[in-house]
C-alpha cells in the first residue's frame, strides 16, 4: 500500500509540476482569443463551463481503457504501476495537453490537420483517411459490449440487436446535435459517476491496504506465457489509456472549440489525462487486491471477462448502490467513447473537404456515409476488430509526438519533451506490429510458415527509432542553416 499512496502522490504532484513546465514551455497565454470567440457557430464551436469540458473530455478519453486495460495491464507485474505513473505525466499528458493547444492555436483544427501542418501534406492525406477510418472503427467497436449488458439486464424481449440499433440511433443523434445539447448534459453525470466509483475503490484500498501488492515486490512478468507476452512491448499498448493514447489527440479538439480561455487548457487536458492515470492505477492495485494476487486475478480473468471482475469486485466493496455504479460505468463508458468518436470523424472529414457545419443538412451529407461504414464494419468480427485497434491507436500518438516535437523545434521550444516520448513510443509501436500475433508477424507465418521473433522484432523498432532521430537531427541541421543561407 505504501508504494500506491507514493504513486498516488507522484501522479499529483506531475500535474501541478510538470504540468506547469510544459504550458510555460508551450507559453499558453491568456490574453489570446480561444477559437470559440473569434469561430462560435452554436454547433461545434460553444462556450461550456470549464468543470464541464474536464469532464467531458475526462470521459471522451477514459472509455474503459483505465479500468480494463489496467486490469490486464497488471498481469505484466508492478512494472505496470511505474508504466501508469510516468506514462502519464511525461507521455500520455504532455501528449494531451499540447495536441489540444496546437488545435487551439489552429482554431479547433482536427488530428489529421495538426499533424500534416508539422508534417507535410503527404502525411496529412495519410493521417486523414488513418485517422478517419480509427474513429469509425473505434464507433463500431464500442457498440458490441454495452448492447450485451443491456441485453442481459432486460426482458428477453430486449436483445442484443435492439440494444445496438438503440446505441446506434443515439450514436447518430450525438454526432449531429449541437454539443451542448446531448453531450454537454449527458457526460458530465457520468463523468461523475465512473469518479465517484474510483474514489469509492479507493478508499476500499485502505481498507484491504494488506492485499495491495508493493512495487517492489515480485517484480517480474506475471503473464501465464511471458514468452509471448514480454513486457516490453505488449504491456505499453495493453495500458495505453492510462499512460498514452493516440485516441485522446482526436477527443481533443471538440473540446478545444469549447474552450473560453487558454489558461484553462492545463487543467483540461493535463488535468484530464491525470485523473485517467489515477483511475487506472486505483484499478489495477485493487485488480490484485481483490482476487488475492496475481494467480487470484489470472484464474478470475480465465473464467470471465473484466466486466465481471469490475461488477463483482464493485458489488462486494461498494454494495448495492456501488454495483449499480459499476454497471452505469461499464454500460456508459464505451458509448460515450464511441459517440464523440463519430463525432470526431464527422469534424475530420468536414475539415479535410472544407465544408462548415453550421446547417444540419451540411451535417447530414458529412455524416450518412460514415454512418453507413460504421455499420458496415460493426459486421465484421469484433476480436479482430479490439485486435487491430489497439497498436493502430498507438501509431496514432506516434505520429502527433512527432508532429509536436517538429512544432517545438520550429518555435524555438525545448522539442526534448515530447522527443523522448515520441521515440520510445515508436520503438514499442514498431516492435509490437512485428511481434504481436495481430501483427506482421502472423501474415510472415501464413504466407511463408515462418513467425517474427521477438529480438528481430526488437531490433527492428530499435532501427526505426534511430532512423526517425536522424531524420529529425537533419530536419534540424537544415532548419538551422537557413538563416545563415538568408544572411549570404
């Protein structure tokens, strides 16, 4: 327990730290007119209350990422905690927090917009129809397990496929609305919820604070086959919302066309990012904490899946009433992740095509056929659809820590804060799709019968990432001989 209350601690301390040292670095500045002054079309572009846009944004990124990938997570040992923490600080909330700016700075502009303004057009083409395609997939994907458990919480009568054509209407409404008018009431009611349902975990910790496990303990991989399952890379993309998301770059600029000031962006965006870390870690000790250890936590996720574990562990810490939150949060968490998704493609496809979306029947034409592929790709299996999102999510920050890091290199900024992170997430990223079995790895073993292995898959990230910092060295060496060309 002793090492839950110091990684609580050191989370709290990021924000109020190293929080402030990147929006002084960034120089956020609140004289400077946020988009929703100078774009405000009662749409997309409205002013909300700050308490709200944390909220809002808390639960766009949160989803049940920080509950159940952090309940998996955990599996690969307290490297898991120590990932969580710093993660999130230097990674996950520097990431947040200045793909947020950039979109403020860029009035509201969408991921694909942001990057391809640092990266060049190619990229930018490349990161629409990537980015675009991730948000359907991320829509269609977070359908499939709210509509179970309703199905199982009402009359037969109720069943799985009138479940998802009812979370698919709303999916459609929310997409089109205004955002105060669904969103902007919905999700801060259960923005509270799946927090109050933390804090109440937490306190329960303190209670069974003999059956948290310590950092320092049984410090090794606790996966059945650890072999096929190395800490590094797969347990940076199994905890990837609790540490750093490339979905989260995408939720961002909603919320940047709400917001009335810049100074409000740390406690937004960093602010947002932090509260997920903490969530994440609360579920993680408590994962172990609650099945006895790690072989009580192996045995329970081998006969269920960790919506039992969250309903049960709830249920027996929390009650009656602590059940009910839980259930609230596992149903609500996945819609209000796949909605604003879709929402989120609608704004990327409108930026791309130039098209404003003051009027509804603008709304309309952006909108129906991203509808029509969502269900389209809803029909595909959905192991393989959770499969391919996952290191797709994470090629998705890759690229936005690169973009930011050209930013700060171009505005004379100390780059060194997101360079770090970008070239460590691009080795864990590259080395993933080579070793994971969703990777290319499988295709090497379908096509020629021979696998990718893990050192060769290591080495090959490796590579990547020293390939992209000598790009980045050289981008520097020509960006800084321009003004001696200029002064010849």
């Amino acid at each position: 327990m002793i090492s839950f209350v110091i990684a609580l601690a050191i989370l709290v301390a990021g924000y109020f730290t190293y929080g402030k040292f990147v929006a002084r670095v960034f120089g956020a500045d609140p004289a400077r007119k946020t988009p929703v002054h100078t774009m405000g079309d009662g749409v997309d572009y409205v002013a909300l209350p700050t308490w709200k846009i944390f909220l809002i944004q808390f639960l766009n990124i949160a989803g049940l990422g920080p509950i159940f990938g952090a309940i998996m997570g955990i599996m690969y040992g307290p490297a898991a905690f120590l990932w969580i923490v710093f993660g999130t600080i230097f990674a996950g909330a520097v990431h947040d927090y200045l793909s947020g700016m950039l979109s403020i700075r860029q009035g509201g502009a969408s991921l694909p917009e942001i990057v391809g303004g640092q990266l060049g057009g190619k990229v930018k083409n490349v990161m629409r129809v990537f980015a675009l395609l991730l948000m359907i997939l991320v829509g269609a994907v977070f359908v499939y397990n709210p509509a179970d458990l309703l199905a199982m919480l009402t009359p037969s009568s109720l069943d799985r496929l009138f479940w998802i054509i009812v979370i698919f209407c709303y999916y459609m409404a929310a997409t089109l609305l205004p955002v105060d008018k669904l969103i902007g009431k919905l999700y801060p009611l259960f923005g509270v919820a799946l927090l109050f349902m933390a804090v109440g975990i937490m306190v329960m910790l303190f209670v069974h604070a003999g059956s948290v496990p310590e950092i320092w303990q049984q410090f090794y991989n606790h996966k059945p086959d650890p072999e096929a399952n190395p800490i590094f890379p797969m347990m940076f993309v199994s905890i990837a919302c609790g540490a750093i998301s490339g979905f989260h770059a995408t939720q961002s600029p909603m919320m940047a066309r709400c917001l009335s000031n810049e100074k409000y962006a740390r406690p937004v965006f960093y602010g947002a990012m932090v509260a997920e870390g903490i969530v994440a870690l609360i579920w993680a000790a408590a994962a172990v904490a609650f099945t006895g250890g790690y072989g009580g936590l192996q045995e329970f996720l081998g006969n269920g899946s960790p919506a039992l574990l969250v309903d049960s562990l709830s249920r027996s810490w929390l009650g009656t009433f602590g059940g009910i939150l839980a259930i609230l949060g596992v149903i609500a968490a996945p819609i209000t992740s796949g909605d604003t998704a879709l929402r989120s493609a609608r704004l990327i496809a409108a930026d791309f095509m130039g098209i404003k979306q003051k009027k509804i029947a603008k709304r309309l034409a952006v909108s129906v056929p991203i509808f029509a592929l969502c269900f389209l790709i809803m029909l595909l299996p959905y192991d393989a659809l959770w499969r391919y999102f996952a290191w797709c999510n994470q090629v998705l920050s890759v690229f936005t820590l690169w973009a930011i890091t050209v930013y700060l290199a171009k505005e004379a900024k100390p780059y060194i804060i997101t360079l770090v992170p970008a070239l460590f997430m691009t080795c864990v990223t590259v080395t993933y799709i080579f070793f994971a079995p969703e990777g290319f790895g499988a295709l090497t073993e379908a096509i020629w019968g021979i696998g990718i292995g893990y050192e060769f898959s290591l080495g090959i990230g490796l590579a990547t990432s020293c390939v992209m910092l000598l790009l980045f060295s050289r981008f520097l060496r020509l960006r800084n001989a321009q003004p001696a060309l200029s002064n010849n």
